[in-house]
C-alpha cells in the first residue's frame, strides 16, 4: 500500500509526513492531528521558520485530509 508521505512530490512534504521527520517509515498516524511541538520539532530539525513549516503542513491537511492543533 502506496504511503500518503510517498504521493508528496518533494522530499519536504514526505519529511514532514514521516515521524521521525527523515522521509523514512514510520510515517505518521493518518487521523493524529498535527501539534504545534510537532511543527517546532521539524523547522528545528529542518532549519527552517516554524511559520514556513506551519504554512507546508496546512497545505499538507487540505491535500491528505489531515487535521494541525
């Protein structure tokens, strides 16, 4: 079964997708919403604005149904 971290078309998407943020398995829980330590833990991981990261993961809910505290 294709992962919806796999359908993302940049590895970002797939990073943010993936528990512990590195594109790998596991993934993260399809119907767990996304904290807002969840989105300081990747921009710190990823050396990038937690804003910018918040903004990929609303993009992300709206295309995978996905749910940000």
């Amino acid at each position: 079964m294709l992962a919806l971290a796999d359908t993302c078309a940049d590895g970002i998407g797939r990073k943010l997708l993936s528990q512990d943020i590195d594109a790998l398995n596991p993934r993260l829980e399809p119907k767990s919403p996304i904290a807002d330590d969840r989105i300081a833990k990747a921009a710190n991981q990823l050396k990038r604005p937690p804003q910018a990261i918040r903004e990929r993961y609303e993009r992300l809910a709206k295309q995978f149904d996905r749910k940000l505290e």
